[in-house]
C-alpha cells in the first residue's frame, strides 16, 4: 500500500531529482545502509522535498534555494527511521509527553493498540485518542481494540465497544489493522463467531490480523495461522520465533517493559541461519521511567546488535520488515526516493545513537534534543470524568464463610506475569475468611470501575511479598478494570478510595494514609503530569515496594496482569477467578 499524494508534489520530486528546482533538505557526503539490498553504500547523498525522498545516490550539482538546507554528514550512516511494530502508549503518558524521548532516539513511527482508551470510554474514548495522534511531529497508527471488544465488562455482560464500531474503525487509514487476538479465543465457540467476522473485515480492507500466540504451539499455533493471524508477539525462544516464521507468521521479537527476549532468543537464533525478513523487534509497551532512561527503538537495536545480532538485520527487524508486515513499505522502512524522509543519521551501524533525525521530511532532532513540539493533547471535560467507584468500606472486600476454615483457590505467582493456581486452607474469624499477617498471602480484588455496577471478586495471591499496605491501579490487562490487592481489608479500602478522588491512579496505602501516589485522570488511565514527573514517580513507588518487601522485578505488571486472560493459568476478574484453558469462571471455594 502507498498512501495518496498530489500529483503536483510527484511533478516536483522528479524535478528535484533531475536538479531542476531546488530541494528542501540536502544530506552530502554520508554512507547510507540500503535496507532493501542489504548494502552499505558509501558518498552517499540524500535529497529531501515536501516531506519526501526526490534522490538518494553519488553526489551531484544539486540547485541550492535560499530555503534549502543542507547537511553535512561527514562518513556518519543513514538508516531508515525506526518503527516500533507494536506498542502500548495509551495508558501512563499522554502522547506529547510519550514523543520527546520516543522522536528524539529515531523512532520516527510507532503502531499502537488502543485498548486502554477503548476500555475507559468505548469508540468515543478510540476516537478522542486518534485526534491526539492528528498533526504530531511522530507517525503514530493504531490495532483496533480487540482486547476491549471481547473482554470489557461492565456489569450484564454490556461490552465498551462494539462489532459494528470495530468494523468502523478498520475503515479509517490511521487504523492499520485488528490489536492482538488470545488464540484461546479463536477456538471458543463463545467468541469465534464475532471474531470470524472482525478478521473477514480486517482482510477485505488489506489490514493485517494481529495474533497473541502465548502458549500456543504446533496444532494450536497452526489453527492461530488459519484462522488469519499473520502476526505473533509471543514467542520468548528462539525455537518460537522459527516455528512462526515457519508457518508464514510475521514472528515479534519483544523488548520493553510487559517482556524481555532479545538475550534469551538472539544467539540460538543467529545459529540457525534463517531468512529473517519477517522478524520484527517490538516493545510490546515501554513505561516511562524506561523510556526515559533507556530510550525506545534505538535502544533495542544496539542490545541486538550487542548481542550478536548483524547490523543489517537488526536494522532491517526494526524498520522495513515492520513496514512490510503493516502494508506501509510502499511509504515507510527504507530510504529510496518517493518514499516518506523518515530517517536517522548515526555514527555508523554498531552504534545506534541518532545524531540526525529526519522525520516527515523535517529536522525533528539532533544529538538527542528535540528541535520540534509536539501537538499538545488537548481533551474533553467528559474525559477527566471515567471513574465510576461507590465509596467502599472495609466490609467491601469481606469474604463470608460458614466453617472455622475453609479452602480457597489462591494464585501463586512463578515469575511477574505467569501464576498457578495452589489451595489455600485459611481459618474463619467472625464469620469472614481471614489468614496471618506474617504469612506470605495477599487479599485480591477486581472492581468494576466505569459502568458504576460495582460488580467486585475476591481472590487471593501467593508469593508477591509485600510486608504491609495495598496497591491499587486503575489499569489492568484485558477487562480495564480497578485491581486492589492488599495485608488488610482497612487498607484496601483506602486505597480503592484514594484512587475514586483522583479519578484513576496508581496508590499504595497503608497506616491509614496515603504512601505513594500517581494520578491518572485522564480516561482514568494516562497522567496529566510531565513524562519526567511521571518517570521519578514510578522509580519511587517501585523503590518502596521493594523495600516492603515485593519479590518481583517488576511488581506493577503483576498488579496489572492479574486480570490477563491470554496467559494459561488462573486469573481474577470482575465476575471472579477465571481458568484461562479452560475459558470459564469457577468458585473461589474448593470443596474437600
């Protein structure tokens, strides 16, 4: 696919590249990596006119205009802009303050699922979030949100959004193809109908079907290519990555903050000698404490190269090979003339540290400093009101129980993300379950937050460590919902409310106040605060956790995995504790 553009602008490129009239931006003197040959050609020079290539070869008498400006590169190389294949920048960050340390690094395009927004205010909540994307110094696309549409709950089943609004969604050029489908659900009869639907929309309009292959492998990876998937995130062996390239499935290789692989996967990868044009390097989501301190792209392609990965490769895995795969080569992923000037100028191709970055034609940065601003996100008052919480008690979360003790399904946690369900033999006292403050046991609790039905479950955690005090957040995988889990019932409920005044946040209470705190009004989901406010508040809150005794690396994602239905094992919800093999809810009480 190549996008539209005027007849006038292709007169004037064919012109600029026969040295006719004058180019907007000249870079001289630069050795260029052809992404498209594999190549490293040398004394290259790159010529740039209304947002586009008009010429990229050995240096000619190009015309200078008083408007034109050109660029010097001295031996340094030009790469292809980055393109991060798939993210999550709707939650934590609004956009103008996700652009800055994303742009400046040389991620020029970044595709992004949608379902946070979705989950907080349906197409409405989609579509708000697509204007903010309008007019940005950075490419930003967008997955339709699968995830929301089949696991957003507000109480009686009502969904955040809806198959016609989905369809509708795949009709606009900004919406590049469906968000992340669980293969567990294209093999239950309860949510293959309406995805069967979706995926023939999807292909009719040349959009491509986004799979979440976890878990799934030989027969149940195939039915996930059958059914229509060209994409999975999922694989964390080398062994995954072939099998989907095997099978025709565009393989993401992940590195960011939800899942870490490039160490694990790129040497046993490298001994295989594969074609890798279609492996990609994704994030899957970068949280902006990472973001910042780390970068996006950039940083991901020089750990692969690092690692033994080649620099050709691993260029190409970030930026043609992800253009391929969305149908975008025809504008983005290389540098060739008619295509978009989106790229970066490094040092030379071991060292991915943008010296130069070219996007849309423009000079965005230079030496790690933006040179343009971002659009700033301006939003409706409608989306600082999407928290729909009762005040709540300690009684809120007290489970009743008839006997002196009784047994309960419990999630034991293995890593941050994967669990697996263990029995629990905990005591009654005055009539509710209770267990020992001294034993490594948490209470959970998932609560309906935007319908207002305050539809809750009670569940319990092994294994995460945390001495004293709650955690709450406002976001979590799949259903959207607000997750609490916490020593005490008091707290909990302080937590919970904190998070009702703030209109969405992430709070840890404990003592009967308020330890750490980041509020998240908008959509209930994103900061108004700065990136870097928001960065320093994560770094604190996760520094206290684990001085409160949390085990996991990360112990955010395991709060907002609690609620994900796509890994197999035992999850909660708001309707209750949920087998994710076996798609269905079961009592949190195990008969003996």
């Amino acid at each position: 696919m190549r996008s539209e553009f005027p007849a006038e602008l292709s007169k004037r490129l064919g012109s600029v590249a026969l040295g006719k009239e004058p180019a907007d931006l000249i870079l001289r003197r630069g050795n260029l990596l052809n992404v498209y040959t594999g190549e490293i050609l040398k004394d290259q020079t790159v010529v740039i006119a209304g947002g586009r290539i008009a010429y990229v070869g050995p240096e000619h008498d190009f015309p200078v205009g008083p408007e034109t400006k050109v660029l010097d590169i001295d031996g340094q190389t030009v790469i292809p802009g980055l393109i991060d294949g798939h993210a999550h920048i709707d939650s934590l960050l609004k956009v103008d303050e996700f652009i800055p340390p994303s742009l400046s690094g040389g991620t020029t395009t970044v595709i992004t699922d949608c379902s946070v927004v979705s989950n907080a205010m349906g197409l409405e909540g989609v579509l708000i979030f697509l204007e903010q994307l309008k007019e940005q110094p950075q490419r930003i696309f967008v997955t339709a949100p699968v995830i929301s549409f089949l696991w957003s709950d507000r109480g009686g089943g009502e969904k955040a959004i809806r198959l016609a609004e989905m369809i509708a969604l795949l009709d606009r050029p900004e919406v590049v193809g469906l968000g992340e489908i669980y293969w567990s659900n294209l093999l239950n009869d309860f949510f293959r109908k309406d995805l069967a639907k979706l995926i023939e929309a999807a292909v009719a309009r040349g959009k491509t079907v986004e799979g979440h292959g976890a878990g799934a492998r030989n027969q149940k990876l195939a039915a996930l290519a059958a059914h229509g998937a060209d994409a999975c995130h999922e694989p964390i062996t080398a062994g995954e990555v072939r099998e989907r390239l095997r099978l025709g499935i565009a393989a993401m290789i992940r590195e960011g903050s939800i899942r870490r692989e490039l160490a694990a996967v790129i040497g046993p990868l490298n001994q295989m000698a594969l074609d890798l044009r279609r492996a990609v390097l994704v994030t899957d989501g970068i949280w902006p404490h990472e973001l910042i301190k780390y970068g996006h792209m950039d940083y991901i392609v020089q750990k692969a190269i690092d690692l033994g990965l080649d620099p050709v490769r691993a260029v190409q895995m970030a930026t043609l090979n992800a253009a391929e795969h969305f149908h975008l080569a025809g504008d983005l992923g290389g540098v060739a003339p008619g295509k978009c000037a989106d790229l970066v100028v490094v040092p030379d191709l071991r060292t991915i540290k943008a010296q130069l970055v070219i996007c849309k034609g423009q000079l965005a940065a230079r030496e790690g400093k933006l040179l343009v601003k971002p659009k700033e996100a301006v939003y409706p008052e409608k989306v600082f009101q999407n928290i729909n919480l009762p005040p709540v008690g300690p009684d809120f979360f007290r489970l009743p129980a008839n006997s002196r003790q009784v047994t309960v399904r419990a999630m034991e946690m293995v890593t941050d993300i994967v669990n697996r369900e263990t029995a629990l033999t905990l005591p009654v006292l005055d009539g509710a379950v209770s267990f020992r403050a001294n034993e490594d046991i948490l209470k959970v609790s998932v609560i309906e937050q935007h319908g207002g039905t305050g539809q809750k479950s009670i569940g319990f955690l092994k294994g995460f460590g945390l001495r004293q005090g709650a955690l709450a957040c406002s976001i979590s995988f799949d259903e959207g919902n607000l997750v609490v889990l916490g020593k005490t019932d008091e707290d909990m409920a302080g937590a919970v409310n904190r998070i009702r005044e703030l209109n969405g946040g992430l709070v840890f209470f404990g003592g009967g106040e308020v330890i750490r705190e980041i509020p998240l009004p908008v959509f209930g989901k994103v900061a108004a605060l700065s990136g870097m406010e928001v960065a320093a508040k994560l770094d604190s809150l996760l520094q206290t956790l684990k001085a409160q005794g949390c085990k996991s690396e990360n112990p955010l994602l395991t709060l907002l995995t609690i609620t994900f239905t796509a890994i197999p094992s035992l999850r909660l919800l708001s309707r209750g504790y949920w087998l994710s093999k076996e798609n269905r809810v079961v009592d949190i009480f195990i008969n003996t």
